[in-house]
C-alpha cells in the first residue's frame, strides 16, 4: 500500500512537472486591435485565441490587447513589421501604407451587401492583396470584417446631402477620406481612432464615421446627438502577422494559425452583423436622432463622389479597381 502511495506521488509529481515544462515551453503571441471589448472584432480575437490554444494543444498562446492598449494602428504595424508585435487585426484600407492596392477597399459605395464582400476577401481578389505584404515584412492570415460606415456628429440631422456641409469630421488617415469628405463640403479631419472620443467630448470635431458596433462599443453615443445611416463605406479588417514571428514558427503551427483565423473569421462576421442591428436600437435607446437619406440623395451622395473614386483609381491603380468591379459583376449577375 505504501509502495503505491509513493509511485502514485511519483507519478503525480511527475504530471506536474511535464505540465509546468509545457506551459514554459508554450509560445506567447501577441495580439493587438483598436476594438474594445465586447467589440465583435475583439470576440473574434478571443474565439481566435481559444481555437489556436486547442489546435495548437497548448504549444501557442494568443494573449489579445484590445483598445488600442498597445498604440494605434501605424504604431501598431511599425511594431508588426519590427518583431515586437506578432500580430494584428484592422481595417484592410490602412494597409495602403504598405501597398497602394489596399486604397481599394476605402473607394465610397463599392459593395452593396456583405455577402460581396465575403466573396471578393476570401477569394483570389482578396488573397492576391495579402500576397503583396510578403516583402514588407507582413503575413496575411485572412480577412474579419468592421462592417458598413456611418456618420453621426453633434451639431444637426443629416437627412440630405448638404447636410453634410461644413461639419469637420474626423477621418482615418488617409487621402481618400479626406478627399471624400473634402467633396461634401464638410471639414476632414484626419485622427487615430483611440483619440476619437476625446475629439468628441472637447468639440475639436463636430462628427466621425463608424460602423454601428463601433459606435455602440466605444460609447459615442456619450458625445454625440445625431446618427445618419449612409453605408457609404464597408470595412473589411486584415488579421495579418509578423513575418519574423511566421518564420520562427513550424509549419504546423503556421497551419493552426491559418486554420483559427479562417474558423474565427466565420464566427467574428456572424456576430458583427447579429450586432449590428443591436446596436442600432441601443444606440435609438441611448438617445441618438437616426436619420435615413432617401433613394434621390442616396443617389447624388454617389454621383458627388464619383470623382473620388474616379482620381484614386488611378493612384491605387486601375488594374486593381477594374479587377474589383469585374468580380462585384460577376455577383451580381
């Protein structure tokens, strides 16, 4: 008897050692997003997380920042690119940065719906723009999604066009927002997203476009009266990786990765578009003033922008812009 109490120590001791040297053993990624939690961009990360702790049967960890915790995103794709940060989840568009292609997905009124654009991402369009951040030092995994754009402000409701006029809107930084903006007649006003809020709360800015989540999510609501629904702008968002953190990895862990982004990426669209219209009425809870643009305004809306959308065509490249409207008719066919 006492023979077995001994082995049986033995043996948990043992257990105990070999688990302590696997957790030692496990790899750490890091992740970082703007999207707070309860965002469904940062549930996504959590599910992402959970699914590569699994597949990966503990040998890698994902330990998720949320908020902007970790700086904003050009900060966040410096680290990326320096080896400091293993990965992060954004809005494709700011990738643009990297390689002038990815302005496509910031042209106004591109998709229609969002099952477009599942089809475009996933498909060789969307990969073949992944395949250029290879020499940048950045690895796409896949694409999640923030969703439809919309705009609120403080100071009236828009219910037409020129509504829009002279309100100074904070944009994300980069030339076709401001240029969009710029052709309403409203003020752009180009600013990270962690110092949005602020933005709002001192009146340094009327209004912002975001998807209904992010407004929700990130309390907007607290700083802002009124809320038109335009869709004029749908965000896919990149999970992308440290090229120096990919090559480290075994091509079975690389594979885990792949396997979690494309498993949470399924789950992560599914709850922002079930959020989405929450969010909406939470947001009518709140207080906000919702406004709809009728089908005449909707209209001059796009015609307004069709310059912009004509100019950056040409910076972001025509080829890329024709390969993107020759997918979106093959769907719609």
């Amino acid at each position: 008897m006492k023979r077995f109490i001994v082995n049986t120590l033995v043996a948990l001791v043992a257990a105990a050692s070999m688990g302590l040297a696997s957790a030692e053993d496990a790899k750490e990624l890091k992740l970082a997003l703007q999207n707070p939690q309860g965002h469904p961009a940062e549930m996504g990360a959590v599910k992402f997380a959970e699914l590569v702790d699994s597949k990966s049967q503990g040998k890698l960890k994902v330990k998720v920042f949320p908020g902007g915790t970790l700086g904003g995103d050009a900060q966040n794709v410096s680290a990326l690119q320096g080896g400091t940060l293993d990965m992060v989840v954004l809005n494709s568009g700011i990738l643009a940065s990297q390689a002038k292609e990815f302005a496509v997905y910031d042209l106004p009124f591109m998709f229609a719906k969002s099952e477009e654009a599942d089809a475009v991402v996933d498909g060789e369009f969307g990969q073949g723009l992944h395949a250029k951040l290879a020499d940048k030092g950045i690895v796409g995994l896949g694409y999640w999604e923030l969703g439809f754009r919309n705009i609120t402000n403080s100071q009236r409701p828009i219910s037409k066009v020129d509504d829009i006029k002279g309100l100074k809107l904070r944009v994300i930084p980069n030339a076709i927002n401001v240029d969009w903006v710029t052709a309403l007649g409203a003020n752009p006003t180009p600013m990270p997203f962690p110092e949005v809020y602020a933005g709002l709360e001192q009146k340094a800015i009327d209004g912002q476009e975001n998807p209904f989540t992010v407004i929700f999510s990130n309390k907007l609501y607290e700083v802002q009266k009124h809320l038109a629904i335009t869709n004029h702008q749908y965000n896919p968002q990149s999970v992308i990786v440290s090229k120096k953190t990919w090559d480290a990895l075994a091509p079975e862990l690389q594979t885990v990765l792949k396997e979690a982004a494309a498993e949470a990426g399924k789950y992560q669209r599914g709850i922002s578009r079930e959020k989405a219209g929450t969010a909406l009425e939470e947001l009518k809870k709140a207080g906000m003033e919702v406004t709809e643009l009728s089908a005449e305004e909707l209209t001059k809306f796009r015609e307004t922008l069709k310059p912009v959308i004509e100019k950056h065509a040409e910076l972001v490249g025509k080829e890329t812009v024709d390969a993107l409207k020759a997918e979106l008719e093959k769907l719609r066919k």
